[in-house]
C-alpha cells in the first residue's frame, strides 16, 4: 500500500480507540500504539511498545512498507467498525493529505504523561478499570429499551 492510503486508514480509527490499536509489522513483529506523533511520507512516528513486552512510552519510527495489517485489540461489533466510516476526515485534513501524501501533525493532539509513579498507577487502574467495564458492557448488552 502506498503511505497516503496507511494514513488515511490509520486516520480511521477514532482517538478513543488508538489505545487498543497494533500494527503488525511484515516480520510478524507487534507494536502496540499509545499515540500516534506524527505522519511522514514514508513512515509514522509513534509512542508505544512491543507486543508482549512491559516496556512502554518507547519511541518508533515505522516505515509504511514495513507495515501488514493494523487491529484493533478489543471485541469489535459490525456497527462499530462501521461508525469509523460514517466519521470522515475533515475537508482541510483532506485536502492536506492529497495534496503532500501526508497529514498534519498540528491534527495530533498531545497527551501530557504523568511522572510521578503514584499518578501513573493510579491513572493505569483507572484505565484497567474502564476497560474491563467497557468489555463487560459489550459483552451483556442491555436486553432494555
């Protein structure tokens, strides 16, 4: 695929989700994103980690042609994969991306990282919580209304 397609289907996934989403690499090699920096014209710059490692907030430079298939690492429902279409790109992130191949980083929101370690655990717990809500939510839908 050439890298103005990786973009756009990398601009797909909602922010909400870009927590949840591993790109796997051609050599099988997993990253898992926690925030996308910035798009190149031949490769994304990323904070994450590897796949199976404890090792977070890593810094990775991807080359587009390195990269197989994106998942999104959570039980998925039709409907929400496809409300990430119902959702397009901005006409300016658009134009911008026809234009140079690539988009914006001004269009990356940055997230602060705590450093204190009690903020950290805490906020991870929160995080642990959420999901495991989110999850038991999606699994026992409400059979109401």
């Amino acid at each position: 695929m050439l890298s103005n397609e990786w973009v756009g289907m990398l601009r797909l996934v909602p922010d909400a989700e870009r927590t949840k989403l591993i790109i796997v690499l051609v050599n099988g090699t997993e990253l898992c994103v926690d925030t996308i920096v910035r798009y190149e014209d031949a490769f994304v710059v990323m904070r994450g980690r590897v796949g199976g490692q404890v090792e977070d907030a890593r810094g990775f430079f991807v080359p587009y042609d390195q990269m197989l298939y994106l998942r999104l690492d959570r039980i998925m429902r039709v409907d929400e994969l496809e409300a990430f279409f119902t959702n397009p790109i901005p006409e300016q992130a658009t134009a911008t991306l026809d234009k140079v191949g690539v988009a914006p980083a001004s269009d990356v929101p940055a997230q602060p990282v705590p450093t204190d370690p009690a903020t950290a655990s805490r906020l991870l717990v929160e995080r642990i919580r959420a999901a495991r809500a989110n999850a038991a939510a999606n699994r026992f839908p409400s059979s109401m209304g």
